[in-house]
C-alpha cells in the first residue's frame, strides 16, 4: 500500500534497519499501526528510544509499543478525544 511505503521509507531514513521494516510491514497488515500524521516522526523516534537502546528484542519491543499504542488510541476514542 501506499501508506505502507511511505512508512518503510521513513523507517529507512531512521536507519531502524531491515528487520525493523519486516515487523512494520506486518503491522500495517493488522491494521495496528497509526496512520501517517504529522506525528510519524515521533512514533519512529519513539520507537527508537524505547527498544532499540534498551536492547530489547526487536520484534517483541515494537509489538509492544504497538499494541500499547493501539489501546490509548482505542482509549481516546472512547472518551471522544479522537
């Protein structure tokens, strides 16, 4: 998809690395991830700063971070933020 590209893209320009695109490609596929909004660049920073210099494991730490993510989403709908 096009959204898709464009994220892998940034992804790219973050130098987040081959793998961390395979677990974006699968997220876009389950629909978790945000859409690309002005905030995209803070997400992969955010991203970035919490697994990648933790040393988490990179496929667990970005599912995390995603499903986090899609709950205060989900969150805010249901208090009308959103």
């Amino acid at each position: 998809s096009k959204r898709g590209k464009q994220f892998l893209e940034i992804l790219d320009t973050l130098s987040l690395g081959p793998k961390a695109s395979i677990f974006a490609v699968e997220a876009f596929s389950k629909k978790i991830l945000l859409s690309l909004s002005d905030g995209k660049v803070n997400f992969l920073c955010k991203i970035e700063d919490s697994f990648l210099e933790s040393g988490k494991d990179l496929e667990r730490g970005f599912n995390d971070y995603l499903a986090r993510l899609w709950k205060e989403e989900e969150e805010e709908k249901r208090q009308g933020i959103v």
